[in-house]
C-alpha cells in the first residue's frame, strides 16, 4: 500500500480532527501519502479528494465538527454508487481506505470490501457510544462533559424555582449519554430505551422523591426512550397526574455534538488513528479499531454493527442507589 485515503461519515462528532490528523501523520511516520476525502461517501463517488500532508492537520487536534466535513450518502447504498467510489480510488492509486463514523458507515464499508475487495479499516466517531468492540466512540466523552456541564446550570434554576425538569440527550436508540450524564449530573430519574421503566415506576419514583423532602428533580431522558412518545407528552402526562408541580423541557440538541474535544476523547482518536494506518499496512481489513480495558483493539465491522454494546448493570444500580 503506497496511497491511503480517510473520510468521515455520518454525524460529526468531537474528536473526529484528532483522528484524522493521527491517520495523516500515521502515514507521514510510515513513509505512505494520504488522501482527504470531502463530504464521507458523497465526496468518494465524486473524486473530491486532496492530498493531504502532515502540516495540512497542523492546530486541528483542539477543534470540533470535522475539516473533510461529513455528508450522508444515498447514492453509496447503490451499487453503482459504490462502483463510481471504487473507480476514483483506483484512479487516484489509493490502495486503503479509512472510514471514521458509526454503525452505518462501516455497513457501507462492509458492502464496499465485499464487492470490490479493497481494504478498508474503520475508526468508530460518535457521540452515541452504540458500538461494539471499543468502550468508547470518539466524541462520546465530550459530549457527556457538555452535557453534565448544560445539567448543572439546569440544575440552578430547577432548585430556585422547585421545579421538575425533563432533560432530554442524545443518545439515537442507546442511553450511554443518559445514564452516565445523570448519575453524573446527579438526576433524581433516568429514562433510557434498554430499561423501560414505564410510566408507574417513573410516578413512584416522583412520589418518593417528594415524600423524602426533594423539592426539585431532574429527569434526565434520552431520545431513544419509548416510556412515552416524546419527552414533551411525557411531561404532559406527569402534569395531569400533578397539578401542583411546575414542569420545564429541556432538548439539549445539537449543541452536544459539538466543541473542543475532551482529552480523553484527543488522546482515543490519536491512538485509533495510529492503529488504522498500521492494521491497514499490516494487510488487515474489515474491522473497526477500538479501545477494550485500555488496549487497542479490534473487531470485524459485522461484529461492530451488530453486536449489542450492553448497559452496565451495575452503573444502573449506582445510580438508583444515589439518587434516594
Ligand atoms: P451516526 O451514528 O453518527 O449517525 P452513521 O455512520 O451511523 O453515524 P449513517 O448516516 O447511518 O451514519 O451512515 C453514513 C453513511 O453510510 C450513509 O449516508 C451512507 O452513505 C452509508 N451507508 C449507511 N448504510 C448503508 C448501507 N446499508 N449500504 C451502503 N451504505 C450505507
């Protein structure tokens, strides 16, 4: 392999330049040119790629979002559409691919491999944590740190006013950002779709937090939970059966997809970055690097996308137990 080409697809999230300036620099150490690919699969099928050096990623490691930009790509789910991507790579004498996103992603690098059997290693970028074989995505530590931080300000006006506050996170069907910013953030409920709680246990569980002298509550919600059809009827549903609570939603949104990356998630994407470049001149392809007990890892890309990444028990239990 004389030429490796990286993108990023799907959301963005925090943590994705980092990853993007390892790969770069990666290639710089292993004596291979790298190629940016613009706007994910969209930009593969058009040819828009740069070469890009180790000082094109110079002051990038600090900064959200993602400089190739990312774009969700229709014409990539066609086989035609693939077949247009394969035959710019080959034009321009790419011989791997790394694709930096989530779980569709690395199902379109699963396709790409299959028919075309060009390398292709994947680093998992989302803020969402829902894949297997890493303990972490990138992107996925900061936006908890943004979110415990927005919760916190929350927090200040739900006590001065005695309110009850449903927060809403991001999260898409998993509720890692939901758990852990509202054992961190110190919620009296959290709702997340892997326990459904029901609307009953979330009733008691108002009722003993009154009966116990709490005069504010934050009920931390992620998107993905089905208790009710969205946060706001939930809310609805809560003030109908009391009357006397003063009710407020909170959508956090986009912000959580954004800013300066945490250290945490630098240091990730700079590790899965090195391992990409190397898995791919090791003649790996298939698999999506990962972070598993503090070693790099990895796990081939059917595994990856499929696998249930399950909650932690015990972290349920902590945070049952610390919100009394
Ligand atoms: P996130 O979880 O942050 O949204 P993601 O990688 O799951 O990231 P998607 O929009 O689902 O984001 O997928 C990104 C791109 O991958 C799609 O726009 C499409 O081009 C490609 N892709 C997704 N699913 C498939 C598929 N079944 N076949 C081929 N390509 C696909």
């Amino acid at each position: 392999i004389k030429k490796i080409a990286v993108l990023t697809s799907g959301g963005d999230a925090p943590g994705m330049n980092a990853a993007i300036r390892a790969v770069v620099r990666a290639c710089t150490y292993y004596r291979v040119d790298c190629i940016g690919v613009y706007r994910g699969y969209q930009g593969l099928i058009e040819g828009d790629f740069e070469m890009l050096s180790a000082r094109h990623v110079s002051n990038i490691i600090n900064k959200g979002g993602t400089i190739l930009k990312s774009a969700r790509s229709e014409e990539f789910k066609t086989v035609e559409g693939r077949a247009k991507a394969y035959e710019n790579l080959k034009k321009a004498g790419v011989g791997a691919l790394v694709i930096i996103g989530g779980d569709g992603t690395f199902t379109g690098g699963l396709k790409f491999i299959e028919e075309f059997n060009f390398p292709v290693v994947g680093i998992p970028g989302t803020i969402d944590n829902d894949i297997y074989g890493t303990d972490n995505t990138i992107g996925y530590d900061t936006a908890l740190n943004t979110v415990v931080e927005v919760i916190d300000k929350i927090r200040d006006t739900a006590s001065s006013h005695n309110r009850l506050f449903f927060i809403e996170v991001m999260g898409r069907d998993a509720g890692f950002i939901a758990l852990n910013t509202g054992i961190g953030a110190g919620a009296e409920e959290i709702l997340i779709p892997e326990k459904n709680l029901g609307l009953d246990r979330l009733v008691e569980s108002l009722d003993k937090s009154r009966e116990k002298g709490k005069t504010s509550s934050i009920v931390v919600v992620s998107e993905g939970d089905k208790i009710g059809k969205n946060v706001f009827e939930l809310a609805d549903y809560i003030k109908e059966k009391y009357p006397f609570y003063d009710i407020r939603v909170s959508v956090l949104g986009h912000m959580q997809r954004g800013g300066s990356p945490s250290c945490y998630d630098r240091v990730l994407a700079s590790r899965l970055g090195v391992a990409a470049v190397e898995a791919l001149l090791d003649r790996t392809s298939g698999v999506m690097v990962g972070v598993t007990n503090n070693e790099v890892t990895s796990v081939g890309f059917n595994k990856a996308i499929k696998m249930n990444h399950d909650i932690n028990e015990e972290l349920l239990k902590v945070a049952e137990i610390t919100s009394v």
